[in-house]
C-alpha cells in the first residue's frame, strides 16, 4: 500500500534529467540504463534525493543559459556592429593569457596551503578557452558556431542546454557532463562583454551566491596579471583577498574544500568531487577522501594484502592503523560509513557506497599497499550480470576535460551525477585496485559539515 502510494508520488515529479552518463560497453543500451535508474530511484532514498537535487540543479543551470542567449541575442540585434566575432575572440585570447599566467603563479604552490584552493589550483578554464581558440578540436570556436547562437538560431549539434532526458554514451547532443558545458558558458559569457560590457555580463549571469554554475574562490596574493583588470578576478566586497570567478559543470577537484572553514561543502550548487559529493548526501559531517574510507575500512575488515606477509602487515598496522585511531576524521567517517562485506555483487542494492582506491604497481613494490595511490567514490545504481560478467554501475561526480573518444571509453564528461560502469574486481596483490563497499545511508537530511576536510 505504503509502497504504491510512494511509487505514484514519484512519477508525478519523475521527469528523467539531470544524469550526463559515460557507459564503457556498447553492450549497455540506452533503455537498459534507462530502465536501472528509474528502479534504482525507487528502491533508495539516498538515489532519489540525488536524483531530486539534479534536476533542480540542471533546471536552473538551464534557465541561466537560456537567460544568457536571450541576452546575447538582443544585445547582437541592437549592435552597430554586426559580426562581432573577431571581438568575442580577442576577449577570449585576453582570457586564456590571464589563465596561463595565473597557472603559472599557482604551479609551485600547493592546494590546501597558503591561501590556495583545491579548485583554483585545478580548474580548467584555462585548458578549455586554449581548446576553444585552437582548431581541430571538439571545441573549437568557428564562426558558424558563433553565428547559430548569437543570431538565435538552433543550437550547433550537441549543445542542447534544456534539461536533458537521460543520456547514454557521452551525452553527445546535450552540453551537460561534458567539456562542452564549461566552453558554451565561457563563450556565452564573452559574447556578453564583447556586446554589453564587463557589467552588463556580469549583470546578467546575476546573483552568485549559490549560482548553479558560476563560483568564487580566494586568490592568495599575486602580482598583477595580463590583460588585467580581468572579470575573472574579483575584488572582495569586505575587504582583504581577492576572488575568481570560475565556472564549473559541478565537479571541481576537492569540491569547496577550505574555502570555508565552517562549510567544507560549501554552496548548495557549488562543485563537487566524488569524496565530497558521497560525503555530502552520506550524512556525513566531513568531507573525507578515498586514503580515509579505506583505512576505515581496512580498520574494521583487515588489511588488504595479508599475502604480502606480516611484516608488511605490521608495517601497515604501525603506519596506518594505529595513527588511525587519533585521526580527526574517524568519528565522522565511522558513524557515516558503515563497512559492507560483499562476496556476491548480485546482493549490492542501489544507494550503496562504492569506493576504489589504487594500488598501482603493488605487486612491483609491496610498499604501495600501505596507503595507495587515488581513488574514487559513488553511489550504486545497481549491478548488471553475474559472475566474471558482472558491472557495477554508479552515480556520482568526476571530470575528464577532454572531448573525444580513448581507448577506456568515452572521455566526455565533466559535472555531477553521470552513470559510469566499473568491473568486478578481486582484492590481490595482483591487481591495481580495490573495491570497497558501505552500507547505504539511512534516509536523512544532510548534517551541518564541520571544519574539517581532506583531499588525497
């Protein structure tokens, strides 16, 4: 009864948007997909609230844009001059030399320290305008491009901004989860300067507080750049450093991580990454990183590789185990994240938390077991066939700028909620990494963060 009414709510608001999906097997149809995120939304409450947030996410993301093209449009109608392009371009090279010069003050210094944060130190806005002004790529800026948006006329192929339907393989007609999404919005946002003016852009992007797609992060001291006074850096309204103004897909490496000291998470829409995001919808009132959720685990379940012999595993106990024990982040992550044995990923239910973390090279070098190399982290939307067959799919944040296709699959994608399919794999000195499991988190609204937060 209870379950019925439930089922009949949910497809009232169910309108299947907000997921950019990145499948790795042309065995994976789109109705397949289709059908595993509409079971999955109803079965976990963790899925749905997910599910809920994107939407409302894109939703937004969407009429920003739609606002923005209006603009563009109208300003384009009223200008004496008629083919501004060549000024949309000199404003995008005046950005890119402001973005390579800002790169270059970061690179000797370290994120997390001396007033650099996680996501200034890594944004791509650099990265994509150079793509943009460089011919021969998926995103590249021609003047047909230009054309089609400033006179309003149908969007070019593959950047559709309304709310998406749930898409398969690489998103490849809508901007969002790929590296489309981040050029749209920083062309649109130069052809508004180019035609308005630095404050008529920035009067429409609006309110940035919570904006769903633009966001300020601190600037330690730097001298002054080229091409300066730049819109992307920002003067602080009380004082004290300046801002950069970045836009983002929602993903960003290390998510918000101390840009406040009271809010690791940060804004409701600000970026994410895959720790942050888990950590954020888990309940969990830090933002710990994948080197955290697999000492836990480890913690409670043993060490990994016990074949490697017991001096490693003394090593590891010595190491990692012990200074575990004190560590800042444990009460959280233990009361948030509770270890799941899994023999049979048949029995892994949608909503649980999937972590990996690396162990690259261990078999070379036993040394690489005791706190790894990288990871990841997502929600599961459920498992698809049996044994050595089987494929975890989950739902989570991630970001791989380039647009094009590789041989690990398609590498388009760039933003919050994307389905993404990883293999079975066993935890052996063999292989470079492990799967790890948590229990799905109860049904609760997300906790008020606390000061700490970590990237490793």
């Amino acid at each position: 009864m209870h379950a019925n009414r439930e089922e009949k709510m949910i497809k009232k608001w169910m309108v299947w948007g907000g997921f950019g999906c990145v499948l790795g097997s042309s065995l994976l149809h789109a109705s397949l997909a289709d059908d595993l995120m509409k079971k999955a939304v109803l079965e976990s409450s963790v899925i749905r609230t997910v599910h809920q947030d994107g939407l409302m996410r894109r939703t937004l993301e969407a009429g920003c844009l739609k606002h923005m093209c209006g603009a563009l449009n109208r300003a384009w109608e009223e200008a004496e001059e008629r083919n501004p392009y060549d000024a949309v371009r000199k404003i995008l090279e005046e950005d890119r030399c402001f973005f390579q010069w800002l790169e270059k003050q970061l690179a000797p210094l370290t994120p997390g320290r001396q007033g650099v944060t996680y996501q200034l130190k890594t944004q791509k806005m650099g990265v994509v305008t150079h793509l943009m002004l460089t011919s021969g790529n998926a995103l590249t800026l021609t003047k047909d491009f230009f054309n089609h948006v400033v006179q309003n006329k149908s969007m070019p192929a593959g950047y559709l901004y309304s709310v998406p339907a749930v898409n398969v393989e690489g998103a490849s007609d809508h901007i969002y989860s790929s590296g489309r999404g981040l050029a749209f919005k920083l062309f649109l946002f130069a052809g508004l300067r180019a035609l308005m003016g630095v404050q008529g852009a920035l009067a429409v992007l609006g309110p940035l507080e919570n904006h769903p797609f633009v966001h300020l992060t601190a600037l330690p001291t730097l001298g002054r750049g080229p091409a300066e006074p730049t819109p992307f850096r920002r003067g602080s309204l009380h004082g004290g450093h300046d801002y950069l103004l970045t836009f983002h897909n929602g993903y960003a490496f290390g998510g918000q991580r101390n840009e406040d000291p009271e809010e690791p998470f940060g804004d409701r829409w600000g970026p994410q990454d895959c720790t942050s995001f888990v950590s954020l919808y888990a309940g969990c009132g830090l933002a710990p990183a994948t080197v955290h959720l697999a000492t836990h685990f480890q913690n409670k379940q043993g060490f990994f590789f016990p074949q490697l012999g017991q001096a490693m595993v003394r090593q590891w106990e010595e190491e990692v185990q012990k200074p575990w024990q004190v560590d800042s982040f444990r009460p959280a992550v233990e009361e948030a994240f509770g270890p799941l044995s899994v023999t049979d990923l048949s029995a892994v239910t949608a909503g649980t938390i999937w972590i990996k973390r690396n162990y690259c090279g261990v078999a070379q070098d036993p040394a690489v077991s005791i706190w790894g190399k990288g990871g990841h982290a997502a929600f599961v939307l459920g498992v698809l066939g049996q044994g050595p067959d089987a494929r975890v799919l989950t739902l989570g944040a991630n970001r791989a700028i380039e647009d094009r296709r590789s041989d690990g699959g398609i590498r388009n994608m760039d933003g919050s909620y994307m389905l993404q399919w990883f293999p079975a794999l066993t935890t052996d000195a063999v292989k470079a990494e492990s799967q790890i499991f948590y229990c799905q988190p109860p049904a609760q609204p997300h906790r008020s963060p606390s000061r700490h937060c970590s990237v490793l």
